[in-house]
C-alpha cells in the first residue's frame, strides 16, 4: 500500500477524504443522526475492512447499521467487539461461534482492547492492508469506569495503533448522554477530544442536521449540511 498517495474517502457526507493515521471524535445528540454518522464515515472501499466495538447495542445490530451505510461493503472484512453487555454469555476474552464476533466486558476496557487489537491483526492477517475502526458509543464506558484517565488511556492506546497502522478511527460521543458520576459529558467530550486528530461536531437543524470540524486541514469551514 502507499500510504503516500492513498486517503479515505468519507462518501455522502461533506467531508473532503482524510490521511491515513486520522482519527475522528464525532460528538453529538443520537437524534441528530449520530449513529448514522459514525457507520457512514466507517463505510470504505471494498478492499477495506472495518472492526467495530459497540457498547450501546450487540454486535449483530452493530452490524445491521453499519451494513446499512456500506451495503457494497465485503461482510467477510467486517468484524466487531460486542461490549454492550447484553447478558449473551459476555465474559473477558470470549469468542462467540461467530470468528469475526468477540465478547468483552464493558467494564473491562483492557479486555475490550485485547479483544479489538486481535481481531485488526485477524484482518491484517487475511491480506486486509486499509482499515477502518470505529467505536459506537464511548459514552457506555464513561458510566462504567471509576477513573475517566482509564477512558482516556483505552482511547489513546487506539489512536496510536490506527496512526502506526495508517487506518481510520471514527468514535462517538453525546455529549448529553449519562456518563456517571465522574465529570458532564460535554466536559469529558473536550477532555477525549484532545487524543484525535480532529474534532467533528453534529448539530441538529430543523428536520435535517450540520457538521463542523476541527482540527484537521482540507476540510470545509463553518457548518455544513448533512443528511442523516
């Protein structure tokens, strides 16, 4: 792969392609569209894989919203770490019958990054050269952890492994979403925010939604309008 003439295209949404290394904190109310944001940005080629983690719902639903924004996408390239605690056997480091499913504990996040790290090196394996990661949502692991630097070390050991692989990391966030007791969720936002390359921001508007971003070059000034 040359990773010098290569970027990640973020088709159907006003973003202009990215290097590859950026990761992205998407921040907004989920009934703006953030869900959809998030699956849309991690859509690729189909010489891309993706892995997903998802908290806030199973891996099977993960990957029914995600195949939604990627419908021509290869299934075989698509894996996901299903931390949503949904009582379907979840325990540290379990495989599900599913070789591309594994199960973690939310509130183990060291188990969880076992668990997201081997199943990128499964694809890496396979062939997969240009990967897509994302994570839908943080906010679950906000709740669920005593110390919000855990958080924060969980979200840096990903970013630096998506910035050494030359991939692509979307994760999401509401900021209005509870997120225990530890700080406000529009604080912990700004905190997380400083681990990414940029910053993109959802806003609703009226029946539709906009977006701006931070951090990143080549990309649209002031809001643009998305829909979701």
């Amino acid at each position: 792969m040359s990773t010098q003439t290569y970027r990640y295209a973020l088709e159907a949404t006003p973003l202009n392609p990215v290097e590859p290394g950026t990761s992205l904190l998407v921040s907004g109310p989920r009934d703006a569209g953030l869900d959809t944001l998030v699956h849309r940005l991690l859509a690729g080629d189909d010489d891309e894989g993706m892995v997903g983690i998802t908290s806030d719902q199973d891996g099977s639903g993960f990957r029914r919203a995600y195949r939604r924004e990627a419908g021509h996408a290869n299934g075989g390239a698509v894996s996901v770490v299903d931390a949503s605690g949904d009582g379907r056997g979840a325990a540290t480091d379990h495989r599900t019958t599913d070789e591309n499913v594994a199960v973690a504990d939310p509130a183990d996040l060291t188990a969880v990054n076992m668990q997201f790290s081997s199943l990128c090196d499964d694809l890496r394996f396979d062939g997969v050269e240009r990967l897509r990661t994302g994570l839908v949502s943080v906010s679950p692991f906000c709740a669920a952890c005593d110390d919000m630097r855990d958080v924060y070390r969980f979200v840096q050991n990903i970013t630096s492994r998506n910035r050494r692989s030359d991939g692509l990391f979307v994760c999401a966030i509401d900021p209005d979403a509870n997120v225990g007791e530890l700080n406000s969720g529009q604080n912990i936002t700004e905190g997380l925010s400083r681990a990414f390359s940029g910053h993109v921001k959802l806003r609703p508007d009226g029946r539709n939604a906009e977006l701006s971003v931070e951090g990143l070059d080549d990309q649209p000034t002031g809001w643009s309008p998305i829909t979701l």
